[in-house]
C-alpha cells in the first residue's frame, strides 16, 4: 500500500503498488509509471519485479499486489508472462480495501511461454 501512493496515473487514476519478496528475504517495491504513449506504460507488479532483478536477485517467493479496485486485482498478461521467466508458480496475493485475493502464478497463465520454446 505505501508503493501505491508514489504511482504516477494521470490518465486511467488506477494506482497500483507491488512488492515482491526474494529467497534472501529482501523486499522490492514498484509502483505503476503511465506514460502519454499509453503502451509505454509500466505496472507496478514489472517495477518491483525490475528492481529486485537491478539488485541482484532472481529468486523470487512471493508477490503482492495493492490497488483501489472493487476487488483484488491478479497481474495483467504482460507481468504475467515477465513473473514467469524468474518464477512460473509464484504465489501471488492481491489486497484492496478489506478484500484479498490469492492466486498462483502457474494456474494464472497455464503453459507459459519460457526458454523451452526458444531451444
Ligand atoms: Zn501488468
């Protein structure tokens, strides 16, 4: 919840925050950075995930997910393909209000594109 007051939505006003936690016991926050050439865009769940990866750790355990959303938000497709390349069965959980929500990554995208396909 505190990454999500530093998101940056002048257009859609859908601030997220995300932390993820690494097998060191670290925790990296991202919030979402929206971008005037929306496809530009960055979600919070990628920022955090970019941060943990710009400091040295790969090993990723657990992701949460905060918004103002009527209900729990799970990650879009793209971070969810992006969480998928360090960790394919992150557990995953997702909080707004007094509401949460737990998934797992590998039920949130079944058969995941990864390094297999690209042998
Ligand atoms: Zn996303």
């Amino acid at each position: 919840m505190d990454a999500r007051t530093n998101a940056y939505a002048p257009y859609s006003g859908f601030t997220v925050g995300a932390a993820v936690q690494t097998k060191s016991g670290a925790v990296f926050t991202g919030c979402n950075v929206e971008n005037a050439s929306y496809g530009a865009t960055i979600c919070a769940e990628r920022a955090a995930l970019a941060a943990a990866v710009a400091a040295g750790e790969r090993e990723l355990v657990a992701l949460v997910v905060a918004s103002g959303a009527k209900s729990p938000t799970p990650p879009c497709g793209i971070c969810r393909q992006c969480l998928a390349e360090l960790t394919p069965s992150l557990p995953i959980r997702s909080y707004t209000g007094g509401a949460r929500a737990e998934y797992d990554l590998s039920s949130l995208l079944p058969d995941a594109f990864g390094r297999d396909q690209l042998d």
